[in-house]
C-alpha cells in the first residue's frame, strides 16, 4: 500500500478520453482512482498543487539507449530512469545494441530486473532482431517476449537482409510486437558523418544522402505490405520519408514512424565549426526536412516523438567530427524541445503533444499507460508549459552531457512525475 | 605577439577570409620570394619562436615546405609525425594538443587525415595553428601559393577563368581554391566525372564541366587534381585508362584550345593518368613555380599570424621587422 497522491488543481489534458478542464487527479493503489471537482480527499493523502500545471498520461518513451549492460561508465539503467523521470517520462523502452547485445531472455530479464531496482521510470527492453545484431539469424523473439520485451530492433544497424526483415515481421505478428526498423542503405550511408548537401560539401565531411534512409523505409514498408506484420520507422528524418510513410498508410499497411526532437528543431547548419554534438545518425537534415517532419507531427504521418537518448562519455565527443559516435542525450529536453519547436509556433496544441509523447506509443507499443481513464496505471507528467529554463548539462541526471541544447533557453518544464503512484521526480 | 595579428590567431581556411586578408598574404610572399634566391637563406624574423609541424597524415612537399619556411625565419622547429609517436600509442588529438600546449610553443602546422582537426585544435590551444590540409576540407597555403602562381603570370586574378580538374569530392585543395578564386573575383569551374564532384558543387558557385575539352575551351588556367588511385579500386572510376582517356590533360587537347591555358598541379601527378608530361613538363606548365611560391606564402603566412605587420614584411626581409 503507497501513499495516495492528490494533483490538484491541475489543467487535466489527457486526449485518450477527449480531456481538457481544470480538476484533481487521485491515485490510489498504483491506479487513477479519480478525476474532477470534489473528489474529496484522503487524509493522507500527499498532495501536489498543479495551479497552472498541465496534468497529462505520462510520457513514454520508445527509444533510449541506457548502455547497461557493457556502458555502465556511460550510462545505467538506474540513471538512465532517473533522467527519464526528469524529463516527464514515466515509461522508457530500451534498445538492445548494449555489450553484450540483449537477445536473449536471461539479458531481457536483467534489464526488466534493473529497471524495478531503479525505482524511477519504467523500463521495458527491447530486444534484438538478429543474434548479436548481426543480421544473420533471427533472437529469440518468443523466449523475450515471456521475459519482458517489448518489442524487436536492431537499432544502430540496419537489417541487411531483406529476407531477414521479412521472416523478423512474420513471426513478430505471433507475438504482436513491432519490428523496430533502423533504416539505412548500408553502402550509401557508409563514412557519412553529415547530411549530403552544401554544409558537408563545404566542410568536406561525407555525407548521408537522404536515399540512404529512404531506401530502407520504403522497402520495409513494402515488407511489412507483404508480411501484414508491424514495422515501426525510428528515427524519421527526411521529407522523402515522411511522403513514403503517407503512401504506405493510405494503403493500409501496418506502419507506424517516430521522430527525435532534435530532428525537429535542429538543422544541417549545426555541425558548422565541427561540433560533435550535433553529429547523430540519421544526420540533422535540412530546414524543409524540419518543416515537413512538424507537419507530419501535426496531421498524425509521424505517429510519435521518441528521443533516441544516446549518452556517450564525453571524451568520446571531444574528437574529430568523424571519429566522433553519434547520438546526443534527449530525455530531460525532450518535452522542451518539442514546446519550442511545435507548440509555441503554433504547428501543434498540447493535447496533441500529450497525445504524441504519451497516448500514441501506449497504443501503438501495446504498453500500459497513455490515459488516466480511472482503474489505468497512475502514470502521470505534470509540467509547466511556460516555464522557460536554460539547459545546464552538468544537472543532467543522466550520466550523459553530450547536448547541442546547453546555454539554450527553452519553454516547458517537468514539475513532477508520478509512476505507479508515487512521486518519482520532483523540480526542485 | 607583440601585436594585432590582421588574419587572426589562427589560419585554418580561406573560406573564413575576406579578398583582402588573402590579398595581404599574397603582399606579403612578395618580398619573402627574394630570400629563397639569397646565398644565405636566413632572415631573423622568427627567431625564438618554436614551431611544431604535427604531420598525423604523409606529406613530404608540404612538410618540407614549411620547414623550409620555418627554418628561413629563424624559427625553432620540431616535426612530429603520427607514426612513431603517441598518437600510434592511442593518443587522442586534444591530448596532443594539451602536452603542446603545457611545453609553451607558439605555432603548430597540423596535417590531420580528419576534416576540421585543424579547427578542433586551434580552439583548444593558445599558440597559432596553420591548417597544412584537414580531411577532405581545406589546404589553405596550397590555395595561397596557387593563388600567387596564377597572379605572377597573369599580373591579375580578377576576371580570370580558372578550372579545377579531377577529384573535387575528396579534394580539399579544390576547395581553397574555390574559395580563395572566388574571393579575389575569378570565375571558376571545375570539371571531372559526376561520381568525383559533391552533390551540391553548383550551390558553391562554381561552373561545371562534364568534358575536359569544354573546360579547356573555357579556361585561362587549369589547376589539375592528383587522382588518387585509390578512387577506382573504391568504385568512384571504372579505370584510369578510361579516367585518362576521358578528363586526361594531354598536349591534343590543348592544342585546340582558342588561347593557351596555364597549367597547374599541386602534386605528386600522376603522369599519363590525370596529366601528360608533354603537358606537365610544357611551356604552360608552371608547376615548379607553385612549389616556389609555395615557400614564400609560408613564410608570409607565418610571419603574419606570429604578430608580424604587412608594411614591415619588407624590413622583415632584411632582418629587422621582427615580430
């Protein structure tokens, strides 16, 4: 039995249930036990004052990278949790490209095992495609799933294989997974450090053409037409792919696509003067790449916003840009960046960032949460939606500081998290 | 420093430069030309300056060049390669460059295999750092003594219609090139097989030749790339005999040119592949010229960044403008 937590006062927006209106929230027991006015309140009750707060479904996440096991120099479940917590998400799916590779039920286990020690935001595995991600023969989906995963990826590598890709989707569907596609044409993306256009043409750093990503997403998706199976897209970046994502809807096909903040508020433009900290695979693309991914937030293309949280050491990013790994840090600015670059615009309203953070990965990934439909899980995100904040990397509760936001002024804030009920972050 | 350096603490590119920082450099080299003809090749400009040429790629013209221009100058020099060094042990350049740093240098000529490495080093160490070529982004001195080449012959560089052939994809060359051209208001194409040229050349203001012959017919001068072998056995050619027969500069194809083009070459060549030697060793070829000029740039571009003032360069020559 665990405290019941009282938000009060709150604007409630949870789109799951047409939700918009000042009231209290109560959770008891783990669970919504109530919404709305004069709901009363339990005498010991722990009470959170939401005056001028957005109480929402809490933020799931589909893409992190939390390095444990191998990285735990770098990150570890447990801290990794804990900046997902910092950041308003109160689930996190974590991708199986660790040292060793998760896929396996014993290394699912030992993820699902770390993530309930952490205590903070729930951690779900992801597990691998392929044996060792190397794309020859198929983990062992079924024995994953039985341990915990959520879903299956190669992610960091792309399926070679088009037959591989093939029988991966097929026998997902027994277990109703997704197939989490990394898309890269290997041979066209190789050596690229950057976008392929007039940035990395002046700054003489190999590019990734757009096709590279393309290539990938459109025959997926046509394997996915084949195999009726569930392929979901991460890390969208381009136009071209947001038009071949629309295509494959309209047709029916099973394909659902995420994209990362930074590809929503980042350009090309960034790696001048070489700052490994805006080097990440797929590249930051161009400012009509950025423009057709907000739209694609909007009219629903892009399903969800996912932040491919990538923490490296950061001697690892103080180096030569092409020797540099991708991948930057992203829960604790995620919600920031998605204000500044959508909502504050005017490209999205809150209910839709609520709903892409937190509804549409809950439905898509079959994962608990995305509502506070009384008798769901009390996983709740309250956040301010004006605050403005400077992004100081050293409070990072991530182990990571590698962000092209530090010294940014950004809007919105998470005040306070709550998983299963109890307050796992607070703003201090 | 003993004053203002006017292009800045470091030169890590012509792209960052105006026309009239580059025009200085080529100002300069003028009165340091004359002090590779003397009997004693020595001036006391930069004596007690020590200068480290951190060479992470194989070069020997541009090492040597350097040291050459180093050594005229008085200063001290130290020349460090990657292999043999700790950087064959591991080492990562910012470490490099932090035990530079701890033993009080004051220059660093850096050739690194990775584009932007002179940048990364110039914002992490207080001495001057002069970019010797970085990746596939620039090579600024090459650029310079092109520059200087082309303006000894032509008394001008200002409307000239100058054409780089070859390999511009991995070639920083081109890029000074382009840059610095452009800078000084020369036309400039380049010309080569479409699998050897960024995707977005024309957006860099550059013409582009698919023919050699369309380019020579153009052209005041070509400046003819080093094709580097290893682009056909990486698939960007199908041989060199085709690559020859196709963009190859030969003494025919300049015959039917309406004017004689200038030709030059920043080397090694590769004769009979990029470049003929009737061609490279005719009498527009103006290749041992660039290696020439290629000191005295250096040497401009040195006393320059070390503090030293343009109107002294001349009084420098004479061993008494020392910075």
């Amino acid at each position: 039995m665990t405290r019941p937590v009282l938000l009060t006062g709150g604007r409630v927006l949870d789109p799951s249930q047409q939700m918009d209106g000042v009231a209290d929230v109560l959770l008891v027991d783990g669970a919504v036990a109530a919404i709305g006015r004069d709901i009363g309140r339990p005498d010991d009750a722990q009470t959170v004052d939401c005056a001028g707060l957005i109480v929402s479904p809490g933020f799931i996440d589909v893409h992190c990278h939390l390095r444990e096991p191998g990285r735990a120099d770098v990150e570890t479940i447990a801290s990794g949790a804990r900046a997902a917590a910092a950041g308003g998400f109160t689930a996190v799916c974590a991708m199986p490209n660790t040292d060793p590779v998760i896929d396996n039920p014993a290394a699912v286990g030992f993820v699902v095992r770390q993530g309930l020690r952490a205590g903070a935001a729930r951690v779900y595995p992801i597990g691998a495609i392929s044996v060792g991600q190397r794309g020859e023969a198929l983990a062992e989906f079924g024995e994953m799933v039985d341990a915990g995963a959520i879903g299956v990826s190669d992610d960091g590598k792309p399926v070679v294989s088009a037959q591989l890709m093939r029988t991966a989707l097929e026998y997902a569907r027994t277990f109703q997974i997704p197939v989490i596609d990394h898309c890269e044409e290997p041979t066209l993306a190789a050596g690229g450090a950057m976008n392929e256009g007039i940035v990395s043409a002046r700054l003489g750093l190999k590019g990734i053409p757009d096709e590279a990503e393309e290539i990938m997403a459109i025959r997926d998706i046509l394997l996915a037409r084949l195999t009726r199976g569930h392929v979901h897209l991460a890390h969208m970046s381009t136009k071209g792919s947001v038009e071949l994502i629309r295509w494959g809807k309209d047709r029916g096909i099973n394909v659902t696509a995420e994209v990362c903040p930074h590809h929503l508020s980042l350009t090309e433009e960034a790696v001048e003067g070489y700052d490994t900290n805006a080097k990440m695979n797929p590249p930051l693309r161009t400012a009509e790449d950025v423009e057709t991914l907000r739209q694609a937030v909007r009219d629903g293309t892009i399903d969800l916003v996912a932040t491919d949280h990538a923490p490296h050491h950061y001697d690892e990013k103080e180096r030569e840009f092409q020797n540099a790994p991708n991948g930057i840090v992203g829960l604790e600015t995620a919600l920031s960046v998605v204000v500044d670059s959508l909502v504050v615009p005017g490209h999205i309203d809150f209910g839709t960032l609520v709903d892409r953070m937190s509804c549409s990965p809950a439905r898509l990934f079959g994962l608990p949460g995305g509502t506070l439909r009384v008798g769901s899980p009390a996983d709740v995100t309250v956040f301010d939606p004006a605050r403005r904040w400077t992004v100081d990397p050293d409070l990072f509760l991530s182990k990571g500081r590698n962000t092209p936001y530090a010294g940014m002024t950004l809007t919105g804030r998470t005040i306070c998290t709550v998983v299963a009920g109890q307050v796992v972050y607070t703003l201090n | 420093m003993t004053a203002a350096a006017p292009l800045g603490k470091d030169l890590l590119g012509l792209e960052p430069l105006s026309g009239e920082q580059i025009s200085l450099i080529l100002d300069t080299a003028e009165p340091f030309k004359e002090i590779s003809e003397r009997a004693i090749k020595k001036v006391p400009t930069l004596r007690g300056s020590t200068v480290v040429n951190l060479f992470f790629e194989n070069s020997t013209r541009t090492r040597i060049s350097f040291e050459f221009a180093e050594k005229r100058l008085s200063a001290d020099t130290v020349n460090v390669s990657s292999s043999g060094s700790s950087v064959s042990k591991g080492e990562t350049l910012v470490d490099t460059a932090r035990n530079l740093e701890a033993m009080r240098i004051d220059m660093v000529v850096i050739r690194h295999g990775s584009s932007g490495a002179a940048k990364f080093l110039a914002g992490r160490i207080e001495s001057n750092v002069i970019n010797a070529g970085d990746g596939m982004h620039e090579h600024p001195t090459q650029g310079l003594l092109d520059l200087l080449t082309l303006r000894d012959h032509f008394k001008r560089i200002e409307g000239l219609r100058v054409c780089i052939c070859g390999d511009v994809l991995h070639s920083r060359v081109a890029r000074s090139n382009i840059w610095g051209l452009r800078k000084l208001g020369a036309e400039v194409a380049v010309c080569g097989p479409r699998s050897l040229m960024p995707n977005a050349i024309d957006e860099m203001g550059v013409t582009v030749f698919s023919r050699i012959e369309e380019a020579i017919e153009w052209a005041d001068a070509l400046n003819i790339l080093r094709l580097q072998l290893e682009r056909m056995t990486a698939g960007y050619i199908p041989s060199l005999r085709e690559y020859n027969r196709v963009f190859g500069v030969t003494r025919e194809r300049l015959e039917r040119a309406p004017r004689d083009v200038l030709i030059l070459h920043p080397g090694p060549m590769n004769r009979g592949v990029e470049i003929d030697s009737d061609v490279a060793d005719g009498p527009h070829s103006v290749i041992l010229p660039q290696v020439t000029n290629g000191v005295a740039v250096r040497m401009a571009v040195l006393y320059l960044l070390s503090g030293g003032r343009p109107e002294l360069a001349e009084s420098a020559k004479a061993g008494k403008g020392a910075p």
